[in-house]
C-alpha cells in the first residue's frame, strides 16, 4: 500500500503511520509526476485530514488515483 504523510519531515520523525513515507505538500502538488505513478493507488495524510483533502482533490482532477486518510494522523492516533 502506498501511503503518503505531507506533513513536515519534522512532524514525520516525531510519529506517522507505518509504511509512511514523508513528502511535503508543496513537493507532491508542483511536481507529482516524480513521486506517484497514475497507474497506482495512494493514500494521503496530514495532521487532521484538512490539508491533505485539499491535495487529493487537486491531485485527482489532473488525473492520479489518490485518497484522503479523513482525520488525518490525528484519527490514526485515536484508533492505535
């Protein structure tokens, strides 16, 4: 499963999901085509599910296969 945290590197060293891996927001919007694939499925995080709602509408409207964690790695925290 590929699963993206666009948190800072610094919140990304103090926690995130396991399997995770870390690319700011700003990164994955202006250049998404050197880090995903369209062929592929990927789930995206922030803190709360605010940010990255926003990137993961942008990101599907020019085509890739992205979907919100809802609630973020608040809501993973709650469920651990």
């Amino acid at each position: 499963m590929n699963i993206i945290d666009i948190r800072s590197i610094n919140k990304f060293n103090m926690g995130h999901i396991p399997g995770a891996i870390q690319i700011d927001s700003f990164n994955l919007l202006f250049n998404p085509d050197k880090y995903l694939n369209k062929n592929e499925k990927y789930y995206i995080y922030c803190q709360s599910g605010i940010t990255s709602k926003n990137v993961v509408n942008k990101l599907n409207k020019i085509g890739y296969n992205v979907i919100n964690i809802d609630g973020g790695y608040n809501n993973y925290l709650l469920r651990k």
